[in-house]
C-alpha cells in the first residue's frame, strides 16, 4: 500500500473536474418529478391491491356482481391516472 501525497491527491482531484461529464447521475427537476410522483402512484395502488381481496370478498357476500365491478374499476383506475398524467406531462411541455 502507497501513501498518496497531498499534491498527488490534488492533481487527481484537477484531472476528475477536468473530465466531461456523462450526464450520468443527475436528473432534471421534471424526471424527478415524474419520478417521485411515480413512486406515490406505485405505493398507493400497492396498497390498494393489498386489500382488493379482502374488500372484493367483503363485496361478494353483497353482490358478486358490485366485487367483479369494484376489481375493474380498481385496474382502470391505475391504469387512467398513468394515462392522464402522461396527458398533462404533454399538454405542459411546452410551458
């Protein structure tokens, strides 16, 4: 093992800030954003599907007809609110 003497260690530091970047690792504040409102959609509908069974079951015992059309509504819903997102995200990206 070597030791790295100060000015070693400052001339890596000038040829690192030297290098062009990739781009890499930073994002703008829209995909984050996006990102993160993302995430919520996902951790919210998780929990959802979590209780779908239970709340479908729950709905059966009533009308097995109400259950069927509660589990349809739950599915188009996560799908509409990528949906209408995305349409937002488009008629915004101009702005």
């Amino acid at each position: 093992m070597s030791i790295v003497l100060p000015q070693e260690l400052q001339n890596l530091e000038n040829q690192l800030d030297e290098r062009p970047s990739s781009g890499r690792g930073m994002m703008d504040r829209d995909t984050r954003n996006a990102v993160i409102a993302a995430a919520w959609i996902m951790l919210l509908f998780g929990i959802g599907a979590y209780y779908l069974p239970t709340v479908m079951l729950a709905l059966g015992s009533l009308s097995t007809v109400l259950a069927g059309a509660f589990g349809i509504v739950f599915v188009l819903a996560f799908f509409s609110v990528f949906w209408l997102r995305a349409r937002n995200q488009r008629k915004n990206q101009g702005k």
